[in-house]
C-alpha cells in the first residue's frame, strides 16, 4: 500500500502514545481518520487535536478486549465512511514486576484481553470487510520487543506480545495464500515514550486487584524494577518517530517492523542462539 490520500484507517489505543502518533501521520496522509480507544476524556481530546490538522474523523469509544465493542467499531466504520483500509491494532496495557505465579488471574484476563484478544477480534471483523472490498488494505499489529525476547517479571505482558507476533505471521501466510491485495506487519517497538505504566487507570472495576492482591509497591525491590521501567519509557522514542517508520515499512511491504533495530536484533540473535545451541535461556538486556 503506497497510496493513502482519502483511504480511511482505524486505530486502536489512539488517544495517547504510539496510537495518537499513528493518528497524527494518517491525518498528515490525508487520511480519514477513526479513532478508538477505552478513555473517553483522552479520546475526546486526540480527536480535537487530529481535527486541527483538517483531517475527517470518527471517534468510537472501545474497549478492545470485548468482542461486541470491535464488532460495533467495525460497524460505525462501515456506516460513516463506507469502507476501512488501514487498521491498526494498536491497543496495550501491561503488568510489570510480578511473577509468573504472583500475577492474579485478573492480571492475566486483563492484559491478554486487550493484547491478544483485542487483536483477534480486530483481525475477525475487519478481514472480512477488506476481503470484502477487493482493493489495496495493509494490518499492522503492535507486539513489542517483550514478544521476541525474554525478561522475568512480566509474563502476562510477554505472553501476550509473544501471541501478536505468532498471529501475525501466521496471518501474514495466511492472506498472502488468499489475495494480494491486504498486506500485514507486525510493529515490534522497545522502549517508546507511552503511558503503558499508567493502564491501570483503564482497568476494568471487575478486573481491578483486591487489596493485599497483586504487585506490593512497598517492595523495595519492585520499586527498584518498577523505576527502571519507568526511566525506559520516559526516555524511549517519540511516537511520532515510530509513526515515520510503521509508513515508510508499510510502503515497502515490510512484516517486521523494529523502530529499536539494532538494539532488537543484538537481542533476538541471542535468544536464537541459545535455542539453536540447546542452551539455557538468558536474561535479555
């Protein structure tokens, strides 16, 4: 897809982070542009900023983790702007520096519910209406680094990152089996300048841990871990420069997509490494 002047792109997760960055490059595109994401008060603001720009835009509040609110984003879509061309899953939240076992089972519903499942059910609603239409589309899918390598103290988080990954290329096979007209990448980012440590803020009441449940802050040692992810992203790469670079890969029909590159792949061969060599796992660093 080199083309995106009047095409229309959804996004999930826009309001904030690497979402809005995409928002903000497809209305530079001359996109029209539907915005989604779980937080009303932010949405509401993105779309006024993304309006700034000229651009033409649909503001669907979604909770991606429920199969009937992408269902309804696929809809609104459809009714509003007649068809979809670019769909970014893009929606993430994540738990930081508790153990596999420690993780409450809220912890693992929620973070896989709008990880993977949010993209499940994005791929369910919005491949039939691109198969559909017959005409140039392209997925991209947001994994991260967590999804290629490994790190202790955020399983829900990897795991989940891990199955984007795994879907996408099996997507990828699967579509190029099918028409040559839907292209598909998987963005794998490290460290971005986000809000990702702040999801707790969108966690559903019913998901919400219960006292003395969950990751204990007065843990000097998870402090320790919970700053170290803090300064990251604090000093990752802007979302608009991820933004650059998801257009110039989907131009180019590229799968994977690594804004971190050389980082990534120093980290990757390692692991590979050690599979291909039958060796313990390491620490990724």
């Amino acid at each position: 897809m080199k083309e995106f002047k009047g095409k229309v792109a959804v996004i999930t997760g826009a309001a904030s982070g690497i979402g809005f960055g995409l928002a903000e490059r497809c209305a530079k595109e001359g996109m029209k542009v539907v915005l989604a994401d779980v937080n009303e008060d932010t949405l509401q603001k993105a779309e006024t900023d993304i309006k700034k720009t000229g651009a033409t835009t649909l503001v669907v509040k979604t909770d991606v983790s429920r199969a009937e609110d992408v269902k309804t984003l696929a809809e609104k879509t459809l009714d509003t702007f007649g068809a979809v061309h670019l769909l970014f899953n893009n929606a993430g939240v994540g738990t930081f520096a508790t153990s596999v076992w420690e993780s409450t089972l809220a912890d693992w519903q929620w973070v896989l519910g709008v990880n993977l499942w949010g993209v499940i059910y994005g791929v369910h609603f919005f491949i039939p209406i691109m198969l559909k239409q017959g005409v140039e589309c392209h997925i991209v899918n947001t994994a991260s680094t967590s999804g290629l390598v490994t790190n202790p103290y955020s399983s829900p988080y990897a795991v989940s990152k891990h199955g984007v990954v795994i879907l996408s290329e099996t997507l990828y096979h699967e579509l190029a089996q099918k028409t040559r007209n839907i292209g598909v990448s998987v963005l794998i980012p490290g460290y971005v300048k986000t809000k990702v440590m702040d999801a707790e803020r969108n966690r559903p009441s019913e998901l919400k841990n219960k006292p003395g449940e969950g990751i204990d802050l007065t843990d000097p040692s998870v402090q320790g871990m919970m700053q170290s992810y803090k300064q990251g992203f604090e000093t990752g790469m802007l979302p608009e420069k991820v933004a650059d670079i998801v257009f110039k890969a989907i131009r180019e029909k590229k799968f994977y997509i690594l804004p971190n590159a050389e980082f990534v792949k120093s980290l990757i061969r390692t692991r590979m490494e050690d599979i291909l060599h039958e060796r313990n796992p390491k620490i990724s660093r």
